[in-house]
C-alpha cells in the first residue's frame, strides 16, 4: 500500500476538510487495482467510537467491498500471540477504594481537608492516579521533585499521594484501565519490533495528545506498513510558525502543538507531513488568516510581517457572521433563528459549544417551531427523571423529613407509577393544602394520621406515605446495605400503595441507564466500606452525574448539537460555534490542587494548558467550514464578559491590515450579526395591549356581602377590592407550604402567649418570671426556628415587666369575663351578619365591660379609628347588643389596644366621639351601600401608604394603573 520510505509515514488533512471523508476516500484510492482481500488486510485505528461509526457508514454507502479492519485506540485486540494480560479494574471499583482511602485519611487527619470535599478529593486524585499511569509517572518522581518552598500545603498533598503508592506496586496482577492500556500497547510494541506485520497499519484521527496514545504512534510509525493520518493539520503554517511552538510552557495551547511535538517525536520536520489525498480545505483564504491570528502569544509580533502578505480578506470572511448578543438569551434565540431556517432549506446545521447552559436555551427556543435538535451530549442521568427519584430519595436518609421534601416526592411522576396514580394524586394535592392550611413544617405519624381522620377513604395510603417516608433517617453502614435499602425504598414509592403492574421506574431509555448504573455499583459495593447516609447520597449523586442519556424524542436529522470533539468527526454545512467567551470557550483550566505547572512539567505530566490546546484545534478545524456563525454574549450574569482569545485575535488582526479591507471584512460579518440579532429582538417584541382600567366591579345583588368580619370592615373601607375578591370570589392566597416567621405568625403566636398568661395565671403569679416561662413554651410548640424563638423571647422579656405592671392596674378596676371571645350581631334590616373575635373581656365592679386587643405593630390612631379602623369600635357596639353571648347586653366602659411592640402603649378607642350607636349606624349606612346594585368595590380605594401591598394586586393589574387613575365601574349582573 505504501511505498519502501526510510522516515515514519506521517500524512496530514488539511482543515475544511470533512476528515472521515477524505480518509476514506484516500484508502479506496490507494487500493484502485489491487484484489479486494488488500483493504481488508489494512488495519485501521481511529480514535473515537464516533469516528468509527462515521467511517462504517461511509463505507456502507457503497460499493460493496471488504473493509478494514476498524478498531479505536483506546481498545485494541491483543490477537492470539500476545501474552495475557489480566483484563482492568473496574473504573467504579478504583473509585470506591479511593473514596475509602480518602475518609479514613480525613478521619485521622482531620486538619488535611475538610469532609464536605471528600468525594471532590477522591475524584481528584483518581484523575492524577489516571494520569500517572497513563504518561507512565511513578509517585517517586513526583516525591522526589525539587521544590524549594516545603509548603505545608505540598506536604498535605503528599500525605494523599501517599495513600494510593500501593497501586503502582502490583499493576501486573490488578491494573487499572489506563496502566493496563499501556501494558497492551508497550507489549504490542516490543512483538512489533521483533515481528513487525506486513499488512498495512493506520492509526488515523488522533493528536497524540495523552502518553499512552503517543507511544501508539510511535509504535505504529516504525511499522513496514505503518503510517499516521493526522487531522486539521495546518499546512499553511510556514516553518516559522512550527519554530515558534517549540516551548510547551507558551505553547502547549497552540492548536497545532501536539503535532510539533510528534514531529519531534519521530525525527520529522514540518515538510515531512505529506497531503493524505488531493483534498483542499473549503476557503483556504480563511484557513491562513486563522493559522496567522492563532500563532502563540509571545510572537504575535509576526502579524507585521506575514499579515501583509495574506489573501484577499473579504474572500476570508464572505460566509463568517460575528453575532455579538447584548445577553445570552438574545444569543440563544438568534441561534434557533438560523438553525430554524436551516431546517426550512434542507442542509445540515450544527450547534458546537461547551456552554450546556446555551444548548438548553437554545433547544428550549426551538420547540417554539416543534423541531428537536440531535443533541450528541443528551441529558445528565442525575437530571432525568430516575435520577432525580432517586436522589430525593437518598436525601430521606440523611435529612429531616420536611413537608416540602415529602410532596416532591408524591408529585414525581415516578411515584405511584405501579398503579393508582389518580387517586394518588388526589390525595397528594388534599394533603398539600391540609399541610398549608395547617402549617405543618415536619410532617409526623400523628399529623398524617390526623389527615386521614378528616379524609375518608385514604387511611391507607396515609399508612403507605408512613411507612415509606417518615423515621427513614439512618446511622453508618456498608455500601451494600445502603443499596439494598435505597432501591427497596425507592422500589415502594414507584409501585405505590396498591401495586397493579411494573413501575415506571426502570422503563425508557433513562430508567434502563439509571438501572445499569445502579447494577454496576452494586456489583460493586463491597469496595465501598462503609459510610455515614450523608457521604451515601453524595456519592450515590456523584457517580449518577457521570452518565448520560439520550433525548428520548425523534431528533431532527439535520439540525445537530455538538460537543467540541464532534466537529472532527462530521461535515456540516453550516457551524454555529457559540458561547465564545473566555472561561467558556475555552473553559479555564480546572484548579489542580496537587500540582503547580512547572512540577508537571519536571514530572512529564500533562499541562493545564493541554486541554486549552485541544479546544483550540477543535476551533481551527470548525472555523473553516463553509458556513460559520460565530457567536458570544457581550453580558452573563449581569457581568461584563471577555471574548475568546481566538475570536479576540482574529479580530484584532482584521482590524490591523485596512489596506487589505480587514476592518470592512471584519464590519461585514458583525452586520450580518446584528440584522439576526434585530429580527431576535422583532421575534420577542410583545404586541400592543391597552393597560387595565382600575377596576371597580358591581356584582349582582344576590351575590353582595350577607357577612363580614370586623377585621375585613377596616378593608372594606380601604381597599373595597379586597373584600370583593375575598369574601364574594372566595379567592384566596395559598398558604405557604413551610411557615415563615412573618408578622401575622408573630401576632397569632403573642396572642397566644399573652392569652395562656391570663387565663392559667392567678393573681399573685402575675409575674413577668412566670409570662416569660410561658413564652418560652409556646415558642417552643409553635416557633420552629431557633433563632427566630431566641429573638420573639427576647421582645416579650424586655416588655413583660410593663404588662404586668399594667395588668395589675387592670385588675384592680376590673377582671377578666371572656378570652377569645367569639360574637356576632345582626343587622336585620339589611339580612346582614357581623362577625368578631375579642381578644379579651373583662367586667368592672359596676357591671361594665372594657375591651382589650393586643397589637404586636403600632395601635391605630384616634383619627385612624373614627375614620378607617373600626374594629375595637364595633366589638364594643357588638357586645353593647348582646352579640358575645353569654355575656349579656353590657355597657361599654372601655375600648383599649395593647401595644406589644418595641415601645409597649395603651391606646384607648375614641368612645367619647364615636359611641357605640352612632358607630353602629355608620356601619349600617355602609353595607347599605355596598349592597346597592351600582356601588362598585373599588380597588385600592384609600390605602393607608401608597406603599402598602394587597393580596389581590395582582389579580386588580395594579401597576397598569395607579391611584390617580378613576375607577371604572363593571356591571356584573349578568356575567
């Protein structure tokens, strides 16, 4: 197949060229003439599974022949005279045994790190352990690097190395995939060299960029009929530019590095690397622009010299659009815009960018027009819905059993799968607003019980919901039993409480993935030792993030979303190389928290700089396609972004050659931009709508108000809407799922105190010791935040002595008749019914009343109350007609508010100017009002502050209106 050559056979293809194509067609041209078994002699070694597959269907698509034998680096076949090698360590098994290691460290060294990172370490030092195995570093050479500074925090790193020295010990008997992976190629090597084959070996689609891979390709290289075929090679780079990358410390993130340092590798120089066929990228005009602007940073000088000389710049950047979006929402639907259109024409788009956060937006923007991108990356199985199940699951172990935690679970679609999911989900939504209506933070035996109690029918999946969710927080145990119990339990929830067929749960493409993961981790358990339930559900999540799942859904066939890697693999018609900013793409190097730069380059270990490098071939290569978007968000995050240092460079050498039109290139594609980022913004521009009038509703006379409370009259006169939605819609805001320590709790839970002070008190314990021992215990029952108990305690301690004081003066005139007194009063001419509750009554020696209302915030004014808040007022006209039954017709002596705030008050009610009968007929006069068909429930009608907010706001469209807007009137009678 080859010609006798005394150098390694080393090829390249150029960029702009669809790689798989080319490598294909170049082996049927080499093999034009000779018998069919020839091809099916040459061995083909590719360096992916998608290449690969790439490659068979080429090959598929005709004619028919013998193909060649396809097979990936990472997986070679030994063949029947290679000695045995004994087969890897499971990655998962390695994994767990670190995680061990790891803990047991921690535990007895305590100061070295802290626990919550325990799985971050583990993983952490199996991808170095990984890494050494793979460049073939023992851990003397990194023990023994020369470092001047003996910091405390290399010798903590020491102390982890120290723990997986014993992995390099015995390789021979358990290797790990990466040292068994050089075992195979170092022994392939050494038979090569005695034997070597005579058919033709090609190792096609690799950089060379790990260790063990190289040593491939030097293998491979040496071979009679061995040859490489690299991918993006940059055959416009002259041998200035290949001088330039001889330093890895600045030029390790050069997208042509890796090929420099195999050329060296094999004795090569740059004109060595031959055309692998006739190709020739698609605008090699843009392909040497790109090799120019992408030299190393420490010669950029060489744009002076060279730039002058390159081709025609419009020609470059003809088919390149720069979309710079002011957001990356706008950049996300420009996008889908073109990728939409690209679907209308019929040719092939796809979507490259690292930033998962964009493909999302991006795929949710296109099922505006029902189109389903193929996305290759799929969904993370921890956010599918299995995953998911499972981990809320887990959490059950190690955290307190909440409402919030235990309806997330009742509404996951996997829960009740098995069978009677409509009545589940009945009961799930009744047991959500019987925990809202009764503030339920932690659900309990007894408070579930007590919902079946008010629930016929659902005593047993109340039974069920016990037994799978309440006492299942558990102490330290093997990973085995872990497992055991968790797939139990999860099992129970996805069958139900009246079990008919199989779950949901292991069904579909993500429930098969979730129960191959869950099989692979129980089969290896037993090198997890054991753990507490937290470091369980953090591991269990971790190893769930480490797979993937496909997009159920029929994807679209030409609108595609790519990882980075994928553009070496397929041709597209149009490349959106998105999310071009720095820290995205490329993504800044992870921190190492073993080894600085210089330490790995003296130990032969892999520079962060490497996968930067990578990226930016992955660029280079995509850049030059026919068509390409380049696309960046000038914003993330409400912060400035920086633009990649690729797309930065480019730019900056555009802009310095304006003899050969490089700022009018460069403008042409920035406006192509701008007029898809105008049609964005045409896209999401809303429609014209006339803003609400202030409503003023007139409902029908069979539907007024036949009841009220004193508390909503106060509402009635400020805000009419209010009352209208409330008590005539009966419309009203959800409870909250969890209490929060809001005014209206601190009110109910002080009436409280002060009410059980009272009444359970005689009078020589009218204590302020003994109020707050009182004070202590309802807080504790009603206040489950311990903060917020420590400072309402702290209110009632610094008042409590002035409330006895003042209680005691209460008592000598009068004493308690009634607490929480309940009351109503009829207005029988109108068919009216006034309702109350008196926080307290008490009856003087003269047979008169005096009413009390505790106020946690400031008591009304006098001015306040004759006007607006007419609660204490009513109460005393209520109780002056009977209305608190059994206390009797009384004559009002006294209406007073108690203040309980900072500056505790008493705030007598205006009785002197407003009496109980003039009162009372102003009450009168007002229903009789709003009982009249033409009387509107204005809303917002004299709000106290324009601040103040109503629940109904919404529901009224305030903020399409404001005070100053009249009311309109809306005739309800026959709606």
């Amino acid at each position: 197949m080859f010609e006798p050559s005394d150098k390694p056979r080393v090829f390249g293809i150029p960029l702009g060229v669809d790689f798989p194509r080319a490598l294909v067609r170049g082996l049927s041209q080499r093999h034009e003439g000779r018998p069919p078994e020839a091809l099916a002699r040459t061995q083909l070694v590719l360096n992916t599974r998608r290449m690969q597959r790439r490659v068979r269907d080429l090959f598929d698509a005709g004619p028919a022949l013998l193909l060649p034998r396809l097979q990936l680096v990472t997986d070679l076949s030994l063949g029947a005279g290679l000695p045995q090698i004994p087969p890897p360590v499971p990655p998962l098994r390695r994994r767990l045994e670190i995680t061990q290691l790891v803990s047991a460290l921690l535990e007895t060294e305590p100061d070295l790190a802290p626990r919550s990172s325990l799985y971050d370490l583990a993983d952490s030092l199996a991808a170095l352990l990984d890494e050494m195995h793979g460049e073939g570093v023992d851990p003397e050479t990194i023990q023994t690097l020369d470092v001047s500074d003996e910091s405390g925090h290399w010798k903590r790193a020491l102390r982890f190395l120290d723990i997986v020295q014993h992995y390099f010990d015995n390789t021979l008997e358990a290797p790990d995939k990466e040292t068994r992976q050089r075992m195979v190629i170092e022994t392939l090597a050494e038979i090569w060299q005695a034997s070597p084959p005579q058919n033709p070996v090609i190792i096609a689609g690799s950089t060379g960029s790990r260790g063990t891979t190289m040593q491939l390709m030097r293998a491979v290289a040496k071979l009679p009929q061995g040859a490489i075929v690299l991918p993006g090679f940059d055959f416009d780079m002259p041998l200035s530019g290949w001088d330039d990358l001889a330093d890895p410390l600045s030029s390790e993130d050069h997208p042509q590095y890796r090929f420099r340092k195999l050329m060296d590798e094999l004795g090569l120089a740059p004109q060595d690397v031959q055309p692998w066929d006739d190709s020739i990228g698609i605008c090699p005009e843009r392909n040497t622009l790109v090799s120019l602007a992408l030299r190393p940073a420490p010669v950029t000088d060489r744009w002076l010299t060279e730039g002058p000389s390159l081709p025609d710049l419009s020609t470059a950047m003809e088919r390149v659009t720069l979309l710079e979006a002011p957001s990356q929402r706008e950049e996300a639907l420009a996008i889908a815009m073109r990728l939409r259109q690209a679907a209308a024409e019929g040719i092939t788009a796809a979507l490259i960018t690292p930033d998962r956060m964009l493909t999302r937006q991006v795929t949710a923007t296109l099922a505006r027009w029902n189109i389903v991108p193929d996305d290759s990356a799929g969904t993370p199985l921890q956010l599918s819905p299995p995953g998911r199940f499972l981990r809320h699951v887990s959490a059950l172990f190690h955290q307190k059993l909440t409402s919030e935690s235990l309806l997330t679970l009742l509404f996951h679609p996997l829960t009740h799968s098995g069978g009677g999911r409509g009545p589940h989900l009945r009961w799930s939504r009744e047991l959500e607003l019987h925990i809202r209506r009764k503030g339920i933070p932690y659900p309990t035996p007894d408070t579930l019980r007590a919902f079946a109690v008010r629930h016929e029918g659902s005593a047993d999946w109340i039974e069920w919901v016990i037994a799978c969710f309440v006492d299942q927080i558990a102490d330290t145990m093997p990973l085995t039993d872990w497992l055991d119990r968790h797939l139990a339990l999860a099992e129970a929830l996805a069958d139900g409480s009246t079990p008919e067929r199989q779950s949901e749960l292991w069904k579909e493409d993500a429930g098969r993935s979730a129960r191959k993961t869950v099989d692979e981790l129980v089969q290896e358990s037993n090198s997890g030792g054991e753990m507490n339930a937290r470091d369980y559900a953090d591991m269990f999540g971790a190893i769930l993030s480490r797979q993937e799942v496909r997009n159920p859904d029929t994807p679209h066939a030409n609108i595609l979303i790519w990882g980075t890697l994928e553009a070496r693999v397929q041709g597209a018609d149009l490349l959106i190389l998105a999310g071009l900013n720095e820290g995205s793409w490329p993504e800044a190097p992870s921190p190492d928290p073993w080894l600085n730069r210089q330490m790995r380059l003296k130990s032969g270990l892999l520079l962060p700089e490497r996968r930067i490098g990578l990226s930016a071939h992955d660029f280079q290569q995509a850049i030059a396609a026919p068509e390409v978007w380049l696309t960046r968000s000038i914003r993330s995050d409400d912060a400035q972004t920086v633009p990649s240092r690729w797309v930065n460079r480019v730019m900056n050498l555009l802009n310095g050659l304006p003899e050969q039109d490089g700022p009018a290139a460069l403008q042409g594609a920035r406006d192509r931009g701008a007029g898809w980022l105008l049609m964005a913004r045409e896209l999401e521009k809303p429609g014209q709508t006339d803003p609400a009038q202030r409503p003023s509703p007139c409902p029908p006379a069979e539907a007024r108000l036949r009841e009220m409370s004193v508390t909503d009259v106060s509402k009635l006169i400020r805000d009419p809407y209010f009352v209208y939605a409330k008590r005539i819609l009966n419309l009203r805001p959800l409870d909250p799922l969890m209490k929060v320590p809001d005014a209206m709790l601190r009110g109910t839970i002080l009436h409280s105190v002060f009410e059980a002070f009272i009444k359970d008190s005689a009078p020589d314990q009218l204590t302020a010791a003994r109020l707050n021992q009182i004070a202590q215990e309802v807080l504790d029952a009603k206040a489950p935040w311990p903060e917020i108990r420590s400072l309402w305690l702290a209110r009632i301690a610094r008042i409590s002595d002035w409330f006895v004081q003042q209680e005691l003066k209460r008592r000598e005139t009068s004493n308690p008749a009634r607490l929480e007194a309940d009351g109503k009063a009829e207005l029988p001419a109108l068919g009216f019914t006034l309702t109350g509750k008196a926080d307290r009554i008490d009856v003087d020696d003269h047979g008169q009343a005096v009413i009390y209302d505790y106020k946690t915030s400031t008591p009304p004014s006098k001015k306040q109350q004759q006007q607006f808040d007419k609660q204490l007022l009513l109460e005393a006209a209520m109780l002056e007609r009977g209305g608190f039954d059994p206390i009797g017709p009384l004559k009002v002596a006294a209406a007073i508010y108690i203040g309980l705030g900072a500056s505790p008050v008493e705030a007598p009610a205006p009785l002197e100017t407003e009496p109980a009968d003039v009162v009372w007929q102003k009450f009168q006069n007002l229903i009789s009002a709003y009982l009249e068909p033409d009387k509107g429930f204005t809303a917002r009608r004299a709000m106290f502050k324009e601040q103040d907010v109503s629940d109904y706001d919404p529901l009224s469209r305030f903020g399409e209106w404001d005070l100053t807007s009249d009311p309109v009137k809306e005739d309800l009678s026959d709606a």
